[in-house]
C-alpha cells in the first residue's frame, strides 16, 4: 500500500517484511534500521544524524525541514530526537496496513518473548 506525507509517496513494505519475517525479525529489522540512522555518541536519532545518514535509506532527496518534520512526528518526549522505541512507533504509525494488525502483532510478540 502506498501513502502520501507531506508530498512524498511511501511504499508501505511493512506488512510484507512482517509476513515474510515474523514478528521477531520484523521488530530486529527496525532496530537495525534505527542504529543505521541514530547518533553513534547519543545513540538516538538526531537532526544531524538522519540527515547524515538518509542517503543510506533512500531519502536523499528531502528537504531539511521535511527531515525536521519526521524527527518532530516521531518525538513522543518533546528531547528533540528519536529514541528507539519512539522510531518504532513512528514507523507503525506509518504503515497503516501494520497500524490495523498491531493488536495481534503485540499479542504475538508477548507470546514469543514468555
């Protein structure tokens, strides 16, 4: 499913990596994901940091405030970047495709952990 923010169309990849990754490796990927755009000193994902590192997830293209924009969206605490459990939620926010299935999701990530 594709989605449209602020101008930009995003392919929604979510479900699918879901499916073909399960619960568990879904979840490691966007970990992996966020130590490929977070602050190695910080170790959250600052302005600086997304910006350095966009090139690398194909966002080369944005402007700084529509860099700024994501950072804002995703910034539950107001510290002005990103922790880990802040960028995971960004990105089920994003997928709404993932946002309808979460309830299930989580039951399934609860299971998997007990």
């Amino acid at each position: 499913m594709a989605s449209q923010n602020n101008g930009l169309v995003f392919q929604d990849y979510f479900p699918t990596m879901v499916e073909k990754l399960g619960t568990e490796g879904f979840m490691k990927e966007l970990r992996n994901g966020f130590k490929l755009l977070m602050d190695r000193e910080k170790e959250v994902i600052t302005f600086e940091s997304l910006k350095k590192n966009s090139a690398s997830l194909g966002l080369q293209g944005m402007s700084d405030d529509e860099l700024m924009c994501m950072l804002r969206e995703g910034d539950l605490d107001g510290d002005g970047a990103l922790d880990e459990m802040e960028f995971c939620t960004l990105m089920f926010r994003l997928s709404p495709d993932l946002m309808n299935s979460s309830k299930s999701l989580l039951e399934e990530a609860i299971f998997t952990q007990g």
